[in-house]
C-alpha cells in the first residue's frame, strides 16, 4: 500500500510556472507539478516533448526562464544535491576502469563532500543499495563487463546510496528485457511504498498506466495530470502524441 500525503504536507517536488529555453528556442513552458512522498508518477509525452529537460530543470542542469521548483519546499542548489537522479544509460560512460562499487559510491559525492573521504556509513549506503538492486555479488566487476540490464541496475543504485526522498527517473527501462523490467517496476513500487516520491519519464504507455500512482501528460507544457483510471478523454492522449482520432493505439491504452 503506497503512503499517502498528509493533508497539507509539503510536496517532495513542487514545479510551478517553469519554462526553459534551449539555444533560443522555448521548450517548456507554464509547467506546474507536484509529487508527493509515496507517489510514483509517470511523465510521459513524445519525443523532443520536454521531458528530459524538465528533470535536468529540476536539477538545476539547465537555466530556467520563468517559474520555481522546490525540493520539500526549499529552492535552494542544496536541495538539488539531495534529489536521486537516474540518466539514460548512453548519458554515462561505461568504459571507464571503475567497478560497480566505486560507481555506487559517487553517488554518495552530494553528502559527503568532494574533498571528504567517505565514511562507514557511505559504504552502509553504497551495500544497502546493491542489495535493492540485486548487484550486490557483482560489486567488484568492472562496469564495462557488465550487461545492458545490469548497468541500468548500478545507475538506481547510484541515485540510491544517497537514500534520497526524492527519486527521478529518465527513461529507466529502455532496451531492457522483461524481467529486468519487471525487477525494476517492482523496486520502484516497493519504494513509493515506503513514502518516497518517484518522478519517471517513460515511453512504455502500457506500463506506466499499469504501475504508476499518476500519470503527466506532457507536450512542452502539462495537457493532462491525474490517476491512470481518470485519463479516460482521448482528447488529452490525441493532444499529447498527435494521434489521429480512431488511432489503435488509443484503443490499446483504453480510452478511444
């Protein structure tokens, strides 16, 4: 059962009225959202829809024109560096001579400092972390040797051994096979049941209608927000993705 947001609680992630430029060009724009501890919320639109640039927003990794975000309502960089994040896989590079471990423990650089060496409970974290993503046999393996799957698996646990309340999650099951998918899907649930607040972009529709808590339509601005079972208008999917109207695939999620 999936914790559920005190009435008034502060959110983990509260996105107001943000827009994003990229080389002169607007990509977001008037975008408001909110996850709360316990949700696992799906963001999900077309390609070149703003997704991406919406979590490196959130991180503060690109400028923002307009709008705030807020980290359990502070705005401050601090905030940022307590957020998990998960990258595409291709956004890191895997030849590199470093184990599972050692990538693991980077993600512990937010907390402990650049200049610090970790600590015990770094190392706590890092193990804690492994043992999440089922990686823990393969901790000193060299991350170039690793597969597809198994590489997706290091990047949570790296977001992980910061023991973040707040987890965001950029395409996490791309060019995964199904039970890695599935490994993962159920981590993700596991962890919004334990009220923390995870924000996953996904092209997986099917998926995500079936997992997630909520679900964010999202085509350079919101067009729809809500629980899967409510997103019932074709409308908001064919403004979304474009799909024509009678399209199969809105037969598919549902709602044609």
């Amino acid at each position: 059962m999936s914790t559920r947001p005190r009435p008034g609680a502060t959110p983990a992630l509260r996105v107001q009225d943000l827009a994003v430029d990229l080389g002169g060009r607007p990509v977001l724009h008037n975008v408001s959202l909110d996850v709360d501890a316990g949700e696992l919320v799906g963001l999900v639109g077309p390609n070149g829809a703003g997704k991406t640039t919406l979590l490196r927003a959130v991180l503060a990794l690109v400028r923002t024109r307009a709008g705030a975000v807020r980290i359990d309502g502070d705005t401050s960089r601090r905030a940022r560096t307590q957020v998990g994040y998960v990258p595409q896989r291709h956004e890191f590079s895997w030849d590199f001579p470093i184990s599972v471990e050692g990538v693991v423990l980077t993600g512990r650089v937010g907390s402990i400092g650049w200049l610090r060496r970790p600590g015990v409970d770094d190392y706590r974290a890092v193990r804690e972390a492994l043992d999440k993503v089922r990686m823990t046999d393969l901790r000193h393996r060299t991350v170039g040797e690793l597969s597809g799957g198994q590489r997706q698996r290091v990047l949570v646990a790296r977001a992980l051994a910061l023991r973040p309340r707040l987890l965001l999650l950029d395409e996490p099951f791309t060019g995964l096979d199904i039970p890695t998918q599935e490994l993962l899907t159920d981590l993700f649930l596991d962890l919004s049941s334990e009220g923390r607040a995870l924000l996953m972009t996904t092209h997986d529709l099917t998926g995500a209608r079936h997992a997630c808590s909520r679900l964010c339509l999202i085509n350079r601005t919101v067009i729809a927000d809500g629980p899967p079972q409510e997103l019932t208008d074709p409308d908001v999917w064919i403004r979304t993705f474009g799909f024509r109207t009678g399209s199969p695939l809105l037969t598919q999620l549902g709602v044609s």
